[in-house]
C-alpha cells in the first residue's frame, strides 16, 4: 500500500444503512414433493421428490446458518451487528486482541471495494489495474448471491490456516481449471514492482468483523480463514494491497449503491459445469443427484471417477480435512504413581508409559485411523447410491458395490449382536437425503440401521435427525443412548414424539442458545405445545462446581430444567417429568476446560448402580448443535465411566465369591487385562452409528483424559 495511507471516501448516499434484507428465511421455503405416475416397479425414493428434468446442485441442502432466521432466546449470548463503519479510511487495527495481525492485511468496508469496483482510485493510491475478489464462503452461500467477477475459493479452515499448503497448491487443487483459474491466477503478473501498487485482493466471507471472528469453512470462514489466505499471498511475495471485508458479503449486500455488483442464482464459476441447467432446490434430492458432476478441488486421490465427481463428495467432510495428513497433535499428559497405574486398565497402563510426545503422536494416529475409515465408509456409500439412481430405473446397486457394517455396531437399539445382511444396505442415508428441511446442518446424516424410527409420528412422517448409539456392546455393556441435533422449530414434534416413545427422563444438552454470534439451538423447552404435545417448564436453577462436586468455585456451568410432558391423544396417561441439564462452558468443536464438570454431571444424573444390562433403563438422550461432536463426546464418557465403574464392582465380587460369572460378565471382565484400546475400538463402533461422533482429535484425547480422571478418582465413577 502506498505508505500505508489512509484511504479516503468522500460521504455518499451508498453509506446509509438500509434495512436488511432477509436471505436466510428464503432458504427454507420448499413445496410439497408432486406425486409422479404409478409404474411397475416401485419408484426410487428420490424420484418422487421432482420431475424427470429436475437438475439439484451442491444447494440442495442450506447451510445451517441458512435454514431458519435468528430468533431471540431467553439467554441470548447476543449477536454482534455488523461493522458498518462510514469513515472513509483503512483503519489501523486498534484492538488489542489483534494487535499481532500483520499490518499489512487491512480491513477495508463496503464503499471502499465498491470504489475499486468501479475502477476508481481511493485517495492517495493508484488507479487500480487489477482487483482479485475471493470469496470463501461455502458454494452454495454463494451460489445465492455473490458479487460479481468474484471468484468463490471454499477449502476448510485447516488448509486455509496452514502455512505449508501454499498459494499455488491452492490454485492448482482447489481452484477449478480453465478461464477461472486463468483469472484468479493474474494476480502473478502484479506481484512486485510498480504493478502491485495498483493491484488489490480481497478476501471476504460471510460477516466477520474482526480478525478474531471464529467460524468453520463449512459456515463461511472467520478471521482465522481470512488470515491465513491472506498470508499465502504474502508468503509468496505478492506486494500489493492485501485485505479483508469488514462484515462480509453481508455488508456489501446492504450497500445500496453496491446492488448492481451483487448477482443472485447466477452460475458457480468453481464448480464444474453441465450441459443442463442448473436448478436450485431446497428440498430433498433427485434420482440422478449422484451422478452430476461438482466441485472438482482435491479429487486427485481418488480413483473412481463415478464418485470423484459426485455432488456429495464435498459433503464427505474428510475428503478436504484429511488431504494433508494429521495436522492436529494434542498432548495428553499422564505422569502417574505406580499406585495410580494399578487403577487404570492394561491399554491406559500402556499409554501410561509412553513418553509426551510418542503418546501424543500415537492418539493422533489413532484419531486419523478413524477418520479415514469413516472417509471410506461414506465414500462406498455415495457409490452405492450412484449405482442405484441410474441402474435399470432405480434397481438396487448391484452387491459388488459393497458398504460394509460391522456386526458389534449394527442395531444398536438391539441388547445383542445381529447378523448384518449387507444386501439390506443398513447404512442407506436415502431417509435422511429426502429431507432437508429437517437438518439442521447439511451434510451429517443417519444411518438406516440405527436411526429413530417414530411409532406414532405427530405429521406422518416418522424421520427425525437422532440415532441410537451404544458403543459397548461388543464387551458385554448394553447401553443405549439417543443422539440427536438441537430441534429446529419444524421438528420440536418429532423431538418430542422422540421422548415420549422412549420414555425418556434425561435429556442432556451440550450446547448454548448463541455462539459465536450464530444459533445453535432454538429453545424447545418454553411453556406451550408442539404438534399433540405439550410442555410446561416447571422449574430451572443453575447448579456450580461445588453443587457438582467438581471444584471449589462457585461458577454456574449446568442449568437443570424440570420439564412435565403430555400427549394430548393421550388424555389417561399421565404427565411425565424429564430433566434437562444444559451445559454452559462447553465450546463448539472443543472440550471442557477439564473433565471434573462432565464427570461431576454424570454422578448427579446416575442415581443407581449401574449393571450389564439396560433393558428396564430408558436411554439417555444427548444433543448439541449437529448431534456429533460433543453429543458423542458426552457420550462415550458416560458409557465408559458407567462400563468401569461395572468392572470395579465384577473385581470386587470376584475377590469376596468364587462363584462363576455369567459369560457376559466375563467378557466385560476380560477388558480389565486386554491390550486392545477399549475407546478407540468404542469410538469406531460408534462411528459406524452415527456419523461424526466425536468430530475433533481434541474431544478424541478429551476421552482419555476424563476416564483417566474418572479411574483416579475415588469413586468418581458412578
């Protein structure tokens, strides 16, 4: 930049902030699937969703952000509004969270890009010759709306934060090939000299307003994302204007005089193109989703093009996270006395002994292994459906497709293992496709197998967003649970039809209303009804460490919600009571500050002891925001604490009786002196019931470290 001058935009009426617009609501609106003609063979799912010509793209499923419109909330963490500054300047970064961001990197705010736009020097610079827009909001953000000659650029954060994933490995994996690749990749010819003091890129995202924004690629970047592109560029010696911004796309969309650059429903530039026209669609899928080609960044290593090329191969999460290898080692110190040893199971022993650095390494190979088998795991899935939309008019795919499941995790509702008939494809997620208007988040499905079937569905339609998990079966531990999303306004029905059919006492919520600035919860639980339901609050109070006997401070960290439930066709039953605890310093995508609040939360909610067998014990039911990663976080830990605290109890009786176990008992015990790793083994299982569950190596070593503590502890365990 020239001296870093500030830059001066004289008032316009394009500064004046209109009311904004509502993008969000738009998403969701969706009509009735149409009914098409009989035929002599039964028709696909998917081909009752449109008409024969009907083309979906990446779109077919919002984002979550997208889905519905905020909503107030009785303990909103407050959404920030956004920066819409009318000073004429590039301001310094003045706040002292961000006073490490490299001056170079200057946020910028709607009338200053629409200058460089128009092709108009802001005072003190240069007339700009060459202005590179990247967006990074997700494709079907931006397929929406977006501004036009940007060029969307949407990698997980991961990459776009390591320095080692260059610039040119981005232009060449990421951006797709010819006259996009041919435009973004101009930016060669300013990089030094008298050139790049008239060249600008900027990056923009949804709406940060700081550089200290968190947020995932998948939910449109943050300051973090932001960044780290922006430093590639630097990195590779561009010397011209590098900056972000202020307030994103959502900014420059309430810029009045901007309109004219903002393009909605247009053609993707990123994604590959088909000869048909692409129709947007909201709702449910077609039978030929499988087969239309995508966005082609990163497929180099992947051999089959049928699905190399699929629409969902972007919805494979791992597909982009784990191109690089592991980039996440966590530690997970255990410096124990020989007495404490003797309180762990043979596999923590084992891991006891490791030194810092090979232990942590080793659960990060771990945590990889899982997710390469989930990787493959859906990629056979994508595969067998493609095979089934274009086989003979909707045929089954043909057995040599094969999507295995596993028989320690198949039904997992079931107290015990059942033959897999992979003939049946257990782990379909057709159900879950045709639906869109029930997800929450786009890309995190159920698995036929283990989904939540409802018996007596509140509008005829018996989907919902949860699954039954239970994770330690396979060593003789029957324990059910239900994970689920946070219900959306349109399935608060099926949530409760959910509870009331299973029974459920427990509901244990890992999440808040607000974070981040973003809804992750709409509140399900205040007095009112719900379809045939309805629910009254009758109690809330906040319960601190010492309530929890998890420390000495005084802090809220779990608020307890005594609900009464009743089912209005049901006038002779009588009203149920289910307690909610609601988790307040559980952050998205992490873990506790440590594991004494969820250890201390599950003594408070385990009132018996536990035993093998659960059959009489309703299942708990477990959510977060998407149901996958701290819901199963939650969840292991109480399925292992209870499982151990079983084998404290088996040990016991052994010593006192010489009587014979029950086979399972001895199974269970047999765990104690066993060198296989009981939660990694638990962790694929669980995998393999609900996609996602445990979704980061953090909440993986997290794991480990709660047991542990719980181990340790006398009788921390319930």
């Amino acid at each position: 930049m020239a001296g870093g001058q500030p830059i001066e935009v004289p008032p316009t009426p394009a500064a004046t902030r209109p009311s904004e617009p509502d993008y969000f609501s738009q998403a969701g609106s969706s009509t009735n699937a149409s009914n098409l003609p009989s035929a002599e063979m039964a028709p696909h799912p998917w081909a009752q969703m449109f008409g024969p010509s009907a083309l979906p793209t990446t779109a077919a499923m919002p984002p979550a952000e997208d889905l519905q419109p905020l909503k107030p909330s009785i303990r909103p963490m407050g959404i920030p509004p956004v920066a819409y500054n009318r000073a004429s300047t590039l301001p310094n970064i003045s706040s002292p969270s961000e006073g490490s961001v490299h001056s170079k990197f200057k946020p910028i705010d709607p009338p200053v890009l629409l200058q460089l736009l128009e092709g108009k020097a802001p005072v003190g610079y240069l007339t700009p010759k060459h202005v590179l827009i990247v967006d990074i909001r997700p494709p079907t953000a931006y397929a929406r709306a977006h501004l036009r000659t940007s060029i969307n650029l949407s990698a997980p954060t991961t990459l776009l934060r390591r320095s080692d994933f260059s610039i040119q490995r981005l232009e060449t994996e990421v951006v797709e090939e010819g006259s996009v690749r041919d435009t973004f990749c101009q930016w060669h010819l300013y990089k030094h000299g008298e050139a790049a003091k008239s060249s600008w890129i900027v990056v923009l995202d949804v709406d940060s307003n700081k550089t200290t924004a968190n947020a995932r690629s998948t939910t449109g970047g943050g300051g973090a994302s932001l960044l780290g592109l922006l430093r590639k560029f630097e990195q590779d010696g561009y010397e011209g204007s590098l900056c972000w911004l202020r307030g994103g796309f959502q900014a420059m969309s309430r810029c009045v005089a901007a309109q004219p650059w903002v393009e909605k429903g247009a053609h993707i530039p990123s994604l590959a193109t088909t000869s048909a026209p692409a129709t947007r669609r909201t709702l449910g899928l077609s039978m030929d989703a499988f087969s239309r080609s995508t966005v082609s960044y990163l497929h180099q290593g992947v051999n089959n093009q049928s699905f190399a090329m699929n629409p969902f191969f972007d919805n494979i999460r791992q597909n982009l996270e784990l191109s690089c290898g592991i980039t996440d080692v966590v530690p997970l110190p255990m410096d124990l006395r020989d007495e404490d040893m003797k309180r762990l199971p043979r596999f923590l022993r084992t891991l006891a002994k490791m030194d810092d650095k090979t232990r942590a390494n080793h659960l990060a190979e771990h945590f990889f292994s899982v997710e390469k088998s989930e990787q493959q795991r859906l990629q056979q899935i994508m595969q067998r459906h493609s095979a089934e939309s274009v086989l003979g008019k909707f045929k089954p795919a043909s057995p040599s497709v094969t999507t295995s499941l596993s028989r320690r995790a198949a039904y997992p509702y079931l107290s015990e293992e059942k033959d897999v008939s992979q003939e049946s494809f257990p782990l379909s997620i057709s159900a879950a496709l045709e639906r869109g208007t029930h997800h929450r988040y786009r890309n995190f499905w159920t698995y036929e197998h283990g989904r939540v079937k409802l018996l007596r569905p509140p509008h005829d339609d018996s989907y919902i967003n949860a699954s039954y998990i239970n994770p330690l079966r396979f060593v003789g531990m029957h324990r059910v649970y239900i994970a689920t999303q946070a219900p959306l306004p349109n399935t608060f029905s099926a949530f409760w039809s959910v509870v009331w059919e299973n029974k459920i006492q427990t509901i244990i919520m890992a999440a808040l209303e607000y974070e981040s600035g973003r809804q992750k919860c709409d509140v399900y639980w205040e007095n009112g009804s719900a379809g045939p339901f309805f629910v009254t609050l009758e109690k809330e109070e906040t319960l601190n460490q010492k309530e929890l006997q998890a420390g000495s401070c005084e802090e809220k960290v779990v608020i307890c919600r005594t609900l009464a439930l009743r089912d209005t066709r049901e006038p002779d039953e009588p009203t149920r009571t289910v307690t909610q605890y609601q988790f307040l310093t559980w952050p998205d995508h992490g873990v506790p500050d440590t594991p004494a609040e969820i250890l201390g939360l599950i003594r408070h909610t385990h009132t018996t002891q536990p035993t093998r067998t659960h059959d009489d014990i309703p299942p708990t039911l477990v959510h977060c925001s998407a149901g996958i990663g701290r819901t199963g976080t939650y969840i292991m830990v109480d399925a292992l604490c209870a499982f151990y605290s079983y084998i404290r109890s088996l040990r016991d009786h052994a010593v006192k009786t010489s009587a014979t176990l029950d086979p399972q008992d001895a199974l269970a015990l047999t765990c104690w002196e066993s060198e296989e790793d009981l939660i990694f083994d638990a962790v694929m299982v669980m995998r393999e019931q609900r996609m996602s569950m445990i979704e980061t190596v953090r909440q993986y070593v997290f794991v480990y470290k709660a047991v542990v503590a719980a181990l340790l502890e006398t009788d921390s365990v319930p």
